[in-house]
C-alpha cells in the first residue's frame, strides 16, 4: 500500500464484501420480499464479508491497530465475528420486542443463525490464512 492511497481506497478495500452482501440481501428484499429461504445464505455470506473485511482492515490499517496488531489475526477476527454474530441476533430479538418486527422465528432459527455466521467467517479466516501462509512461502529453485 502506497503512502499516496486515500483513506477513501483503503476503507473501499477493505469494506466492499460486507457492503455488497448488505446491498445484494437489501436488493433482493426489494425485488422478491424477505424469503427465509435465503437466510442461511446470507447469514453465511455476511460472516463470511465481515470476518474478510476485519482480516482486511488488520493488514490496510495495521499500523493505526498499534497492540492489538500483534495477537494472531485468526484469533483477533474469529473472537470479534463471534461476537458480532451474537450482537446481531440480540439486535433482531430486540427489535422483534421493541418495533414489533418478525425476524427471529425462534431458538433454533436464531442458534443456525449464529452458527452460519460462525461457519462462514471460519471459512474466510481458513480460506485468508491459507493464501497469506502461501504468499510467504519462499519460492523454491527446484522442480
């Protein structure tokens, strides 16, 4: 990253996923109503952007996370998606009791919801710390 990079590309580098997931599941409400069906994928998919959008931000701003920079990004992104993922479903609890909406259709919907995002931003952190583990490999002269 270039010293020249505006905040503006850096915040775009690292905050695409979770926006496109947030625009795709706002684009397909409008379009087909809020089908359940396609709950499971968007859980998955908006574990899955948020915990690439973390891994992101650890490397795009490392610098500016000063001590938290130097714990195992794996460990960073997985204990902050957890609990966002958690976060999240208190939020659509309360806004089930407060606002009178019909998000959560009970504990089990609500424990798949929490375990997909889990499993989608496991996959992230998998699929992230794979390709960052090859990028470091040094390059071998034999065949």
């Amino acid at each position: 990253m270039t010293t020249k990079t505006s905040i503006w590309q850096r915040l775009w580098l690292v905050g695409w996923a979770p926006m496109g997931v947030v625009a795709l599941h706002s684009g397909a409400a409008a379009i087909f109503g809020h089908q359940r069906e396609y709950d499971p994928a968007f859980h998955f998919a908006g574990g899955a952007a948020g915990a690439y959008c973390l891994w992101r931000a650890l490397q795009v701003f490392h610098a500016s996370f000063g001590r938290l920079a130097r714990f195992n990004p794996v460990l960073v992104v997985m204990t902050v998606m957890v609990t966002v993922t958690c976060v999240w479903e208190v939020a659509e609890f309360a806004s089930d009791r407060v606002l009178g909406t019909h998000v959560q259709l009970g504990c089990a919907d609500t424990a798949m919801d929490i375990a997909l995002g889990i499993v989608g931003a496991s996959c992230a952190v998998g699929l992230a710390a794979l390709v960052n583990r090859s990028s470091r490999r040094p390059k071998s002269d034999t065949v």
